[in-house]
C-alpha cells in the first residue's frame, strides 16, 4: 500500500497542515479500525492524510481567531476536495476508501455535511471524521473534560457505532490530552 514516492511530500504537508493534529486522528483512527473491521494501516494513512487540502488555504485564514467571510470560508469547505485531488496526483493508486475518506471527512448522516450532502458513510470515513472531530475538542479546550468531549462527539449526525469504537478507544496521552 505504500508508495515511496508518496511519502517525500508528506512531511511538508503536515506542518503545513497541523502536523500533531494530523498524527492524532491518525493514531487514533488506527486504534478504533479493528474494532470496525477495518485496516488499521489504511485507517491510519486516511487519518494522516485527511486534511492534506488544507495546504491550498491561506494560513491567516487557517489560523484566524475570528469570524470568517463567506469567501474565506468558502476556501476552507473546499480543503477535501482540494485533499483528494493532490493524493490522486501524488499517489495515482491510493486505495479509494482513502480517498473517499479524504474527501468526505466533513459529511453527516443529516446531509448538512460537505462537500456532497451526503447522507451514508462508510466505516472508514465515519472513522476520520468522528475522529476528527474528538481530536479537535480535546485540542481545542484543554481544560474540556473527557466526558464533555465524549457527549458532543455523541451528538454528531455520524454512526453509533462508529463514535462508540472511537470513545472506547481514545486513551490519555498526557495530563493535558485525549486521543
């Protein structure tokens, strides 16, 4: 599955990216595959990888600490698009349940996701982006409780059984996080 021309780019694209974000849902996504029958190793590379897209978005816009305009969060909704297409031309035969979870990362069950509205996801994808989504509260507010974090990932329009595999698998890392 691994392709060594892929991976020179990688690590450039982490810290353009938010390397320990990145690594996090990786590490993460890896822990809770088995228990979805899914390969860890493919679960880990679509966690590292899922938001590649986020290198064609400018970084004031990715670090603002305000509200963003409507053009600027435009930009934003389209980094997983954006993620697809650079894997595809960086790594012509990666495994499309990759891809796909590139891709559809910020989708819900609801349909109110993006880019496509869906309204079903495979395991894989529901994987990265409940994991995204854990990952992203614990760093977020370090001072959140586990169990705080845990509800409002409860509450995402993602599959049961996929939040449930991801909560019993986030462990401490630190005195400060979660993943």
């Amino acid at each position: 599955m691994h392709d060594i021309t892929l991976w020179p780019s990688v690590g450039g694209v982490l810290e353009a990216c938010g390397r320990e974000h990145a690594l996090d849902v990786a590490h993460l996504a890896r822990r809770a595959a088995p228990a979805l029958r899914i390969d860890p190793e493919v679960a880990y590379v679509a966690g590292l990888l899922h938001d590649v897209g986020k290198i064609s978005v400018p970084v004031d816009i990715l670090g603002a600490e305000r509200a963003l305009s409507a053009s600027e969060w435009t930009l934003v909704r389209a980094h997983p698009v954006e993620g697809e297409g650079l894997i595809r031309k960086w790594w012509p035969d990666a495994p499309l349940a990759v891809l796909h979870a590139v891709r559809h990362q910020h989708e819900r069950l609801d349909g109110q996701g993006y880019p496509d509205q869906l309204r079903s996801l495979p395991d894989l994808t529901a994987l990265i982006a409940a994991a995204d989504v854990y990952v992203a509260l614990r760093e977020a507010r370090p001072y959140r409780g586990v169990q705080e974090s845990a509800e409002i990932l409860r509450g995402e329009p993602l599959p049961a059984h996929v939040i449930s595999a991801v909560l019993d698998t986030a462990v401490p890392c630190s005195a400060s996080r979660v993943v």
